[in-house]
C-alpha cells in the first residue's frame, strides 16, 4: 500500500521518477509486497533530523506487516533512481548497522531529544540575542504558521457551509461521512473533526492481528460535553495543541469491526492523558456466548 501524504505538495513529476525505484526495490528485496508499505511524506523543513529515507519496521511474527518506508519527497526526489534504489535496499536489509542510536528506548519524556526540547524553550531569549533576531526568522518564509496572522485568516475564510455532509467522507479509508456524525452531535456544537489522526487510525487498525491490541495515548475528549470547554487549538512550548475527538475515533472503531473504549491515565494523578484501547470484535466469539446463554436457559427451564 502507499499512502501519498505529499499531494498538493509534490509535483506529478516527483512521483514518476520515485515509482519505478520502488518497482526495482520490490524486485530485489526478499520480502513479499504484501508485508511492506510507502508514506509518500513533504517535511516541512527541508533541513531536519529525519533522513530522506525511513525504515520502520514491525514487530511480527514472520506474517504480519514487515516494514514501512516513509520517503520525503521535498529531498529524494533529487537523488537519482541508483542512489534512491540503494538507499532502500540498505535500509530494509537485516542487519543494517548505519544508523547510530544516541540511546536505549525510553519514555519519551524522559528521551535526551525531549530534554533538548525542554532546553531550547527554555533558552529561547538567548537563542534571539546571540543571532539578534526573533527564532521564527529561521522558520520557512520566516514566520511561524502559529503566531501568523495572514495564516489563520485563510483558515477562517476558509468554512462555508456544506450543502449535503452526507456526501463528505470523515477519511479516505472509512466509509463513514459527515452526516452520520453530525447526527449524533447536540445541536450548534464545535468539535473536532480530527481528519487526518482518524485516517491513520484507520490504517493501523488495519495492520493490526486479528488478536492484538492497539492502545493511543492522547489528548483525547471522552464525552461530547466536555466540548463545551476550550479544548485548543492551543500552543505549549512552540507546538499547536488540539484535542482529538474520541467519540468520533470509536465511531470509526466500530465502523471498522473494532471495539474502542476511552479510559483515564492512571499513572499519573491529575493527568489529562487518556488512553484508547481497540480491539477487533470476533462475531464468532459473540454467537458462542449467545449460543451459551441459550443453551443455560434450555437447562433452567427443563430443570
């Protein structure tokens, strides 16, 4: 499967050099297509951390999903298809020792680049006085969408009312749209739609064994009247905070076949976090139990 985040982004040129590489790289690596999946991305920054070529792999036990590689498209598309063609294959290959780790996993709160985070928040005003400039000088265009006044105003001017919501899909990968949602929603209220976070949710659900478990640990909203507070858009320490719908991700759960409960993080007292636990419904499963409780009646009333 691949998955084009880059649309509207990437021109259609971008995309015909990249395909055939993957083609060659699918012909030599010793995995079958069905275990791997592309995410087409454009990283906002053309200097970042990130590598142009991602590798994730999974845990599996030798039948599930194998890796996902995730390509930048703002930078492979200026390597030539040799070089975009190795740089794959080495990364999917077992062993493959380029990659240095600044550390053992942990917490990501407790990460050395969480740490750095913290430390150049905090240090900002030193940051401004030794370049004299402001810190979003360095952003692409200069300015920081966040505090960007000619940014949110687009935004804005961009609602208008949409004549049938029936006919919107909430994602791409559901079969779920606007209408059925707005239905269940108290009248004149403001959530989240929370697009893209429910299309990958989606995806991942798919990914998941038939047996297994998929927890998210988020600012989720477990109760639609919880909307009647401010729950963003917000900003902490330069990021832009929102809540996500949780009702509206449990819509998609049991669209899907999957249940999805919201419960309170317990570890830490007074968190906001809230974790969601979704795991396939087995309508098999279901009969047997009801089949049970037939069978216990039967033995009731004979008795």
């Amino acid at each position: 499967m691949i998955s084009l985040n880059c649309l509207g982004r990437a021109e259609a040129d971008d995309l015909q050099s990249v395909l055939p590489a993957l083609a060659e790289v699918a012909e030599r690596v010793e995995v079958p297509q069905a275990r791997l999946g592309v995410v087409l991305d454009w990283v906002q920054y053309r200097r970042s951390f990130r590598d142009p070529v991602v590798v994730r792999r999974f845990l599996s036990n030798g039948a599930g999903p194998y890796a996902q590689v995730a390509l930048d498209m703002r930078r492979v598309r200026e390597l030539d298809r040799e070089a975009l063609v190795a740089a794959i294959v080495g990364r999917l290959s077992p062993g493959n020792g380029e990659r240095l780790f600044l550390e053992d996993w942990v917490a990501p709160s407790k990460s050395v680049m969480w740490a750095f985070n913290r430390s150049y928040w905090r240090h900002l005003s030193a940051w401004d006085t030794t370049f004299e400039k402001d810190y979003s000088a360095a952003l692409p265009g200069g300015v920081s969408d966040g505090t960007n006044p000619a940014f949110w105003r687009e935004r804005i001017e961009a609602f208008v009312k949409i004549p049938d919501p029936s006919a919107v899909r909430v994602a791409p990968s559901v079969d779920l749209d606007l209408g059925e949602v707005l239905a269940r929603l108290p009248e004149w209220t403001r959530v989240h739609l929370s697009s893209v976070a429910v299309e990958s949710l989606a995806q991942t659900l798919e990914l998941l064994h038939p047996e297994g478990v998929l927890q998210l640990q988020d600012l989720f909203v477990r109760d639609l009247g919880e909307y009647s507070s401010f729950l963003g858009p917000g900003k902490i320490e330069g990021s832009i905070v929102n809540w996500l719908n949780g009702p509206l991700f449990q819509m998609v759960g049991e669209r899907l076949g999957f249940h999805a409960a919201l419960e309170p993080f317990t570890h830490r007292e007074g968190s906001n976090i809230v974790v969601l636990t979704a795991r396939r419904r087995d309508a098999s499963s279901d009969e047997r139990l009801l089949a049970s409780d037939e069978e216990l009646l039967s033995a009731r009333a004979a008795a």
